[in-house]
C-alpha cells in the first residue's frame, strides 16, 4: 500500500526523461509465489534532458531486488539505493547494459496490476503504471523501447504468450519449457503483456488492404471455447473498417486476444496481444444478452484501433490519457454507428454522458479532459477523458468534415508515427492540415465543466428575419472558478409550420452548424414568412446543455418531425423531464400525481408509428433513468424522483397497455437468434413493451412474462422476463424463477454475473438484506471486480430506490465494502466510492448521512493513494 497522503503531480512539472531504454530484454521464470525476473536495458543518457550523467531512477513497487550488474559487473550495493519510488542508481557513462534480478508474487497480488493470477493463469495488467509492479524500469509512456521476453514456465502451463511473434521455443533441463517472443516495435512499458496457462484458442485469419495475411487468434479456459466466435467477426470487421475510414492496416503477422476472469476494467490494448475482461469477449446466444453483443463488437474494435490511436502513436505522460482514449472512443463510436443504427448509438452515448460525466463535471472529482493535477493516475479513466474527450474529438469532425478530419489524422499518424506525443500535437496536425485555427477550441482540453447555453430568439414578422440569441456560460468547478468562453459547434435547423426544414442560408442549406465563441451572440436568419421553430444541438453536436423555453406542443411538435433522429428523441426527454418535474413537485406538495395527458399521448403515436426504426421507438419509451433526474436537479430529493417516476411509469403503462399489448404480439416471434442491428432493434422494443406491461402488475402481463422466461431460446429475452418478474412479480414465484435460473446457469460465471445484478439492481429485489445475502452466496468472490460490480456496484449505481433508503443504511454497508475492498484492490475501491461522493447536491438530511459514510471511509485507517484522493477531495 501506498502512502496515506500521496504526492499530487503536476502537468507543468513535465521533464523529458533522463535516460532512454533502447531495448529491453526480459526473462521470467514463473512460479505462484516467487516469480523470477530478469531485465536488460540497453540504457543511453537521452541527449535531449541535459549534460551530465544524474542517477538512473526506476520505478518499482512491491518489488524483491536481488541485484543489480552493468556491463556484467555486479554492482556494489553502494552505488545504488532502494528509494520509496524504487531504485536510484548511480551513473558513470552515458551507454551500459543494466542487469536487474528480481522476485515478484503474482499469487499475492490481488490489485490485478503487474503480473498476478486469476483462475490459475497468470496475466499483466501494466496500464498506466502497473510495470513498476514487475521490475524497476522508467515505467512512464514517452520512454519507448524494443522488447524481447522469454517466458520459463512448467509444463502445466502449455500456452505461454506476450508481444510481438515468436521466435523461438524450447525444453529447459529440468522439465519446464519456455517460449521467446519479439516485438519490433518500439512501445512503452504500458503495453507491455504476459499470459501463461492451460488455454484453448480459436483461429482465424485476416487478409490486409496490401494483402498481408494476419493469424487471428481468441485465448480462453475450454469451458469458454464456443463463445469467441462474435468476438472473431467483430475483430474483423474492425480491421476492415480501421482500413476503409482511416486508412490504416494492422502491422503485426499475429494479434491475440485473451479472455480474463479477474480484471479491473474492460480490455486492455498491449501490443498484438490484447488482454480482455472475460464479460467483454466472451458471448453465445444462449448466454449472452444483445447488449453484451454490442458491447463485446464496440469494445473489441476499440482496442484494435488503440494499434494505431495509442500504439504507433502514443501518450508522452499520462496527462494526455485522453489522447489516445477521446479519439479511441470517438472512432469506436463511429464504427458501432456503421455497423447498426446511428441513431441509437448516439442516443445511448449521449444517456451515458448525461447522466454520468455531467455529473462527474458538477462534482468534487470534476477535471478536464487534459486534467492538470492528479495524486493517482487510475482514478483518471473517467468518463471525462473517455466520453467527453471523445465529444471532443467529434466536435472537431464537425467543424473540419469528414474530409478534413481524414486528412488531419493522416497528417496525425504520418508525423507522430513511433513517438510519444500530446494533446495538443493532435490539435495541431488537425489545423495544419486545414489550414484553420482552433486557438480557442483548446479550451476544451484546459476547462472542466459542463458549459450551458440559454437560447432565445425572436421573429420580425415585417421583414420576415428571425434572431437567435445564444449565451454561455460555465459552472465553477474545483480550481477554476472563471471559465472563459468555448467554441461550441451548434448544429441548427429550423422547422416550418407544415415540419419541414427550411433553407438557412442562399446555398439553401437546411442544417448549419453555428460558431458560438462569444458569451453571448446572435446569428441572423432572413426569408421567412412564419416564426420557424428551431431545432437545436442537432446530432448533439456539443457537450452542453441547451435552455431553450419549448412548449409542450413544440416539443410534440419536433418528436413528430424534427428530420435530426437524435432530436426527436431529445424533444420526447424534454417533455418526460417536465413532466416528471411537476411530479416531483405534486409529491413534495403532497397534492394527487396525474400525469400529464399530452405525454401519454406523444407515447401512444411513437408506439403507433410503424415507419420508425423500432430500437428508436424503445429509446423513445423509456422515461429518464432516476440517475438523469438526479443530474438536472438543482437540490436532489431522492424520494420525490423515484415517486414520481414510478407513478408515471405505471400510468403510462396502464393507458398505453392495448398498444402496448399490440406491439409485444406482434414483435414476439419464433425465430433463431442473430445478433443483426435489425433483430436487436425488434427484440429491444419487445422487451420494453413487455417491461411496461409488467409495471401495471397485471396477473395477465406477468404471465407474458413467465411464459416468455420458460421459454425463451436466447438470453436476451430471458433476462428481460427474469427483469421483469423480478421488478413487479409475486415474491415466491419469482423466488422460484430465480432458483431455476441459477441451477440452470450456474457453471456459466458471465451469467452468474448476470443473475446477481439483475437481483441488486431491482428497487424491489435488491433490498439491502438480499444483497448481504447474495455476498455470502458461493459465487460471490470480492476479489473478482465482475462479481464486486454485480453485486455492490449494481446495488449503489443502479438501484436508486434502496441505495438512497432514507435511513442511510445503504451509504453504510457501501461504505464498509469499500474499506474492504481498498485492502485488496484500490483501484475497485476508489470506483465504488464514487456514489457517495456527491453528497453535496442532495438534500440536507440524506446528503448529511452520505458525508457521514465517507467520513467513515476516511476514518477507517490507512487508505490507498487512490482512494485516499478520491474520498479526500469529495469530503473538502
Ligand atoms: N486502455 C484501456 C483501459 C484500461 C486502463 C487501465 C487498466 O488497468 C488498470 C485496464 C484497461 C482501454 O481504454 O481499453
Ligand atoms: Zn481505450
């Protein structure tokens, strides 16, 4: 464990690094608790730092030395020192080989960073700063290197694997046997990778663009071998696509993908070996649900195109995290809108950063997207450096085409190819490639926050002009209390009275995007014989919030026409947002709820509406999720927000139930399982359909439901009967239900993840109580993060009803599993935390019980460095 009060490092402190590594030789003789390692460095004095020879500093954690040689002479223990960071060695000439002997147990090492064990198989995890857990080495991104690893394992162990190809293989003399493999790339100790163990494979190859063939290869336990064939086909259209949008071509002869019980994120993109959560590769119809399909094709083709948006060209420091991750994340976005509805996905990305990054912007951890300060750098894989760095990425798209934008990431991978660059030589190769400035656009990078524009307008019946007023302006957030202004790209059209787009300019353009750079500015519209009605931020094409006073019949008015998909669906979340604010004020005010008839009825047309993409028309269903409602509130009165929204849950349920009867009827068909967009989009509004009928409670609904659990062929649909039974069913029946399904699946660990977060999640099932019981069930591991996000991460994310239970028994029992937790895993721990975190935004009594929790966490003892910083910073 780290220290209790970590250092904070600074992004202006950034120096070149002393030394540079020219090769890196690496040896491991495995072994549960006493792995050897061996490293060479080629070592040279990088010209570019500076004269003299200061000592060589590595970094190194948890580490055993054993010695320490340069140019094959032992080195006396006075010429170097073990220093809390690691080691520091003293330097006489500006080249030498550095030999380091040390020991390491991956058997002990439960924080899943460096090399340890999960099921027997021995993995690494170096990303960002997990190196320095295998060997002392300058463990930080601008120090790129050629590695060569040779791997000594017992015969117990036939696959053993890391980057690049291999070169040779062998039998030592005492019975184990080893592989070498070499990567001739230069690459940074991050993506650096090792997997040992008894593991099966699927094969497959892939023919390049200039006709290179690949190997393709899926590692997994032989239970899982039937479940990497969707993984397969997703890899490979990734690779066509990476080749037709930006022009780029796997480099290596073979990639390897690894399925992983025990990891603390999704994937990882190690150089031609790409290390996977098992819950983020591994899929079967029967076992997997549609979102895991998709989610299993965007995250697989986000870590093959980290090859070339992180690989070849990487991060200089970990301040520029976003670098390589906004762009990843914007280019996997593009490639799952191409491969199933643009629409939806743009839907579900904008819910995830409404509800999550707005308010990590409008807390205690809010930071840029190119963050200043950081005490522990796993706490910055947020959804600001991911999803909000990747909105920003897509600004620029907008602002340069996608021409322009083409031209300026070739100009990006042909400059910077084989080095360690930032942020800003990516801004920088976008403008010089167009020849544009985005001076001000930087902003984006330097200024957290969530930026609001209040729009008004106005419309000059004599000369047929209409005005739109625009003012920004942006929260406060921890360090920056002044925000200057932002280029916001504003995609603009504007309706006339029939529903059509008018043109906006003489080019007859129907759609703009508006430059807004100042506080406050207006743009002029002319040539109108009405008052247009104007649709704003069309595609989301910022990451801000737009006030504009709509009325309820404009809202119908653009959810029923408006030609911008995305917006469609957003006037449909305008109108449920007001709708349910009223609620919430009726509930506080102890009046009689009634819902809103004009949303009932905006409803019952999307139902009707047959010419809509039915996975828009789910999406166009669903009411804001509690965690949206909780963002937009100024004050948070959790109680008022489940209320209301289970009312108009019920309500519309019980008014749309004929169509919505209709629609299961006619959606719920016979036939084989494809995990095709079109299949997916019908299921997803047949399960929604169903889900609503479930809330009127009816016996005959959740009769539908029970049939539809008993008999369902894929996973989809039995896990959205098994939600639903779950959420409104008779206890005892669904007791049962539960019971089937866990024997049933019992040996299936993604499904076993599956059964206890459906059980957390559920304001009804998920009571505290049961929760503490399915802690204690046999499946349950807390060192397993999968299993630790089903169950308690379920509980506090997701289940907004008994997390926030007035008494503030669940901030308690979250609180206590935290501390558990922080001894195991810190980087699990410092995650889970984060609900507790916003205590300032709810209201006084609730609010005062979540400090309270924290306040328990930071009084519990010696915390790790990341979740000291987390709860440290939540609690000033
Ligand atoms: N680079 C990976 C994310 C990742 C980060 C840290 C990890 O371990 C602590 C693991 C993965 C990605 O963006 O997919
Ligand atoms: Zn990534």
């Amino acid at each position: 464990m780290k220290d209790a009060q970590p250092n904070t490092v600074y992004l202006k402190d950034y120096k070149l690094p002393e030394y540079l590594i020219d090769s890196t030789k690496l040896h491991f003789e495995l072994q549960p608790k006493g792995t050897l390692v061996k490293s060479q460095l080629k070592v040279r004095r990088n010209p570019a730092a500076g004269a003299g020879l200061p000592p060589l500093l590595l970094d190194g954690v948890e580490l055993e030395l054993l010695s320490v040689s340069i140019d094959g002479q032992l080195v006396p223990a006075s010429r170097y020192q073990e220093i809390p960071a690691g080691l520091s060695i003293e330097v006489e000439k500006p080249e030498f080989e550095l030999e380091i002997c040390n020991r390491i147990s991956p058997e002990n090492n439960t924080s899943l960073e460096g090399l340890y064990l999960s099921n027997g198989m021995y993995c690494t995890q170096c990303e960002a700063e997990g190196f320095r857990k295998i060997t002392y080495y300058p463990d930080r991104p601008d120090v790129m290197s050629k590695f060569t690893t040779t791997i000594v394992a017992p015969r117990q162990y036939p696959v053993l694997l890391s980057n690049g190809n291999e070169i040779e293989r062998g039998a030592t003399e005492d019975g184990r046997h080893f592989v070498t493999w070499e990567d001739p790339f230069a690459k940074p100790a991050y993506l650096f990778a090792l997997v040992a163990g008894d593991l099966q494979r699927v094969e497959d190859s892939y023919t390049t663009a200039s006709g290179r063939q690949v190997t393709l290869q899926i590692y997994t336990e032989a239970k899982n071998i039937g479940k990497c064939a969707h993984a397969m086909r997703s890899l490979k259209k990734a690779m066509r696509w990476d080749e037709e949008v930006y022009g780029r071509e796997y480099d290596l002869d073979i990639f390897m993908i690894v399925a992983v019980d025990h990891f603390n994120m999704g994937a990882m993109e190690n150089k031609g070996l790409n290390i996977f959560n098992s819950a983020c590769v591994l899929a079967s119809p029967e076992t997997a649900t549609d979102a895991t399909f998709q989610r299993i094709e965007a995250i697989v083709a986000h870590e093959y195109f980290h090859n070339w948006s992180g690989n070849r060209v990487t991060c200089r420091d970990w301040f520029q995290l976003s670098l390589k991750e906004g762009f990843t994340v914007f280019r996997d976005a593009e490639f799952s809108a191409d491969m199933n509805s643009r629409a939806v996905k743009r839907i579900e990305d904008v819910s995830l950063l409404r509800t999550q990054q707005f308010a990590e912007d409008a807390g205690p951890m809010a930071h840029p997207v190119r963050p200043d300060s950081y005490m522990e750098i796993s706490n910055f894989y947020t959804l600001t450096v991911y999803e909000k760095g990747a909105e920003v990425v897509r600004m620029i798209h907008t602002l340069l085409g996608a021409e322009g934008f083409r031209k300026g990431s070739d100009l990006y991978f042909d400059r910077h190819d084989g080095q360690a660059v930032t942020c800003e030589d990516f801004v920088k190769a976008m403008e010089d490639a167009n020849g544009v400035d985005l001076t001000q656009f930087r902003r984006w990078y330097s200024q957290a926050g969530t930026p609001v524009l209040d729009v008004t307008d106005s419309y000059d019946e004599a000369s047929g002009s209409y005005t739109l007023t625009v003012r920004q302006s942006c929260p406060p957030t921890p360090g920056q209390k002044e925000k200057l202004p932002f280029h916001i790209p504003l995609a603009l059209g504007l309706l006339s009275a029939e529903g059509k787009d008018l043109p906006l300019d003489e080019a007859g353009n129907t759609q703009l995007v508006l430059p807004v750079t100042e506080a406050e500015q207006t743009f002029h519209f002319s040539g109108f014989a009405e008052k247009p009605l104007p649709s704003l931020l069309r595609g989301f094409s910022a990451p801000v919030k737009v006030r504009y006073d709509y009325s309820s019949e404009q809202l119908l008015f653009l959810m029923r026409n408006d030609s911008d998909a995305f917006n469609r669906w957003d006037a449909g979340q305008r109108l449920a947002f007001a709708a349910l604010g009223q609620l919430q004020k009726d509930y506080r005010n102890g009046k009689t709820l009634q819902l809103q008839p004009e949303l009932v009825e905006a409803y019952r047309s999307v139902l009707r509406n047959r010419d809509l993409d039915p996975a828009l028309v789910a999406k166009m269903l669903a009411l804001p999720s509690e965690q949206t409602l909780a963002e937009e509130a100024e004050r948070i009165d959790a109680e008022a927000i489940i209320e209301a929204r289970k009312f108009a849950r019920h309500a519309l349920a019980e008014a749309l139930k004929e169509d919505l009867l209709e629609s299961y009827r006619r959606l719920h068909k016979d036939k084989p399982y494809s995990p095709e967009a079109a299949d997916i989009a019908e299921r997803s509004l047949k399960n929604t359909c169903l889900d609503y009928l479930c809330a009127t409670e009816d016996a005959d609904a959740l009769l539908l439901a029970q049939q539809q659990f008993d008999k369902a062929a894929n996973m989809t649909d039995c896990a959205a009967a098994l939600a639903a039974l779950v959420n409104y069913g008779n206890e005892t029946d669904v007791d049962k239900s539960l019971e089937t399904f866990y024997e049933r699946w019992k040996l299936d660990t993604q499904v076993v993840e599956l059964w206890f977060s459906l059980q957390s999640g559920s304001a009804r099932w998920g009571t505290l109580e049961r929760v503490q019981t399915l802690m204690a069930h046999p499946a349950f591991e807390l060192k397993n993060p999968n299993k630790v996000r089903a169950v308690i991460g379920a509980f506090a994310n997701r289940n907004f009803a008994q997390f926030h239970r007035t008494d503030g028994s669940g901030f308690e029992f979250v609180a206590q599993q935290v501390i558990a937790l922080d001894k195991l895993n810190p980087q699990i721990a410092a995650r889970l935390v984060i609900p507790l975190t916003r205590w300032k935004k709810y209201s006084s009594a609730l609010g005062e019980k979540m400090r309270q929790s924290l306040e328990s966490v930071m009084q519990s003892g010696k915390l790790s460095a990341d979740l000291y910083e987390v709860v440290s910073k939540s609690l000033q």
